[in-house]
C-alpha cells in the first residue's frame, strides 16, 4: 500500500517521468555497444536492451496512469508495454540458454 501510494505520488509530481525518458535513452545507447567476440552472458547490450524496456514500461505505465485525461495515451502506454515486454523476453530466451527454463520465466515475468 505504501509503495502504490509512493508511486501515485511521484507520478503526479512527475519525477518519474523525469527519471525514466533519459533511462530510455541511455538504455538505447548501451544496447548500440559493439559485442565482443567471446562473450557470454548479456553483456553490455543486453543489459541496455533491458534498461530501456524496463524504462519504457514504467514511462508506458505512467501513461496509463494518466489515461483518464485523454483516451489513446492508454492505448499508447498499452503499445509500449506490449512492445517492451516481447522485447525483453525475446532476448532472456536467446541470450540466456545456460539458464533452465523456470528461471528464464521468472526473469521473464521481472
């Protein structure tokens, strides 16, 4: 309850917003890193891929939340979580093929 009240409070007050459009971007620009050739794991870019979809969940919730002031932000808040979500766990499934699959849908799920 404390933690819904905490998250209302800092969406109205628009901090969120704040934090999470230049974590989008910055996650983007992670994601643009160069791979090395031996690497395992996510790596760099992965961990970008998955800051900006995390950002742009969080941005795509804030979204909803202000849903009521005009119909389609719902629609585009919905659109990024949908996109954000495929993302993510498109690349936990082909990046992290040492992991069992329970433990791949819960990082899934997170």
């Amino acid at each position: 309850m404390l933690i819904a009240i905490l998250f209302l409070s800092l969406a109205s007050a628009g901090i969120l917003e704040v934090i999470a459009v230049p974590t989008i971007f910055f996650g983007i620009l992670l994601a643009f890193i160069p791979k090395k050739e031996n690497s395992k794991g996510i790596g760099v870019r992965g961990f970008g891929v998955i800051l900006a979809g995390v950002s742009i969940m969080v941005f795509a919730a804030l979204k909803i939340f202000e849903a009521y002031l005009t119909y389609w932000l719902f629609w585009v808040g919905f659109i990024f979580i949908v996109t954000a979500i495929i993302g993510i766990v498109t690349l936990i499934f082909n990046k992290t093929k040492h992991l069992p699959v329970w433990a791949k849908i819960i990082l899934a799920i997170l």
